[in-house]
C-alpha cells in the first residue's frame, strides 16, 4: 500500500495550499548611535528628553515568491534642541510568500513582514541606546495597517494605484 496524503486536509497536501509567509533570513543591514555630547548628555537632567522617531517600510521582490522588506527607524531624543542622542536601523528580512492572493500579496509584504521584523528591531535599539549610556527606549507597538492605509492614501493622492512598486 503506497503512502498517499488524504485529500481531505489532514495530510500535507492540505499544509501545501494553506496560505503562508515564511521568514527565510533577517539581519541588520545598517545601525547608526550617536551620542553627540557624551559625558555630558550623560549627566542627570531635569525633565525627560523629547523623543522623535520615524518609521518607514521599503520592500522589493527579489524572486517570485520572495521578498526583502526593510524597516526602517530612526530616532532622537533631545532636551532644549541639544541632542542627547541618535539613531537610525535599517533591519530587513526575506520573505516566502505561499499560496496568498495576488490582490493579498502587497499588504501582506508591507504589513505582515514588518510586524514580524518590529519586535527583533525594537530590541537592537534599545540595546544601542542601553549601550550609549541612557536607559534603554522602547519604541511602542507600532500601527502597520494603520501606516499602510496612510501610505496607500498617500500614493492614490499623487496618481499611483495599489500596484506601486512595494515602498511604504
């Protein structure tokens, strides 16, 4: 009697069609800290720093199922317009997409691959900012539909249809 998968789901022919999004590798691909005034930014302040952080989403197909997509995050924290410190990352990630829609691929790559890359960028800048002497930032859980919706908004405002190229 041969080994055949049942149909029905329960064996890997059913795995094969469930829709997916594999992570095949991530890295770091650029990490800037700066800490333009040491020591003495690092002296005690009166008051907490003003924080600014900016957050952007780039991807580009680079097979026919994969995909690099970047998130990008830069920051600074300052005190009366002296910088107390600085950051930028770029960490990206390749991504397999299986079995997903076409109509489904683009706000899956620039919502679902960021949201899986933000918890490991979260902690690299934390740890450069722990590193740079200050207690480490946190950035808060960050809205990618919410910046999907703004960026499509955005493009479909300048004349690009839900088909432009995969940049958020």
């Amino acid at each position: 009697m041969a080994d055949t998968a049942a149909p029905n789901g329960n064996g890997a022919q059913g795995q094969d069609l469930a829709p997916a999004i594999n992570a095949l590798a991530q890295y770091a691909k650029d990490l800037s800290f700066e800490n333009p005034n040491a020591p003495r930014s690092l002296q005690p302040q009166e008051g907490g720093p003003q924080i600014n952080i900016q957050v952007n989403v780039n991807a580009q197909q680079i097979a026919e199922a994969d995909f690099e997509v970047e998130l990008t995050l830069e920051g600074d924290a300052k005190i009366q317009n002296e910088v107390l410190f600085a950051f930028e990352l770029k960490y990206a990630g390749i991504f397999r997409m299986r079995n997903i829609p076409q109509e489904q691929i683009h706000p899956a790559v620039m919502i679902e691959c960021p949201r899986l890359l933000f918890p490991f960028a979260r902690q690299i800048v934390a740890e450069a900012v722990r590193n740079g002497g200050f207690p480490p930032l946190y950035i808060d859980p960050i809205d990618f539909v919410g910046l999907y919706q703004q960026k499509m908004m955005e493009a479909q405002a300048a004349g690009q249809g839900a088909g432009a190229p995969l940049a958020s």
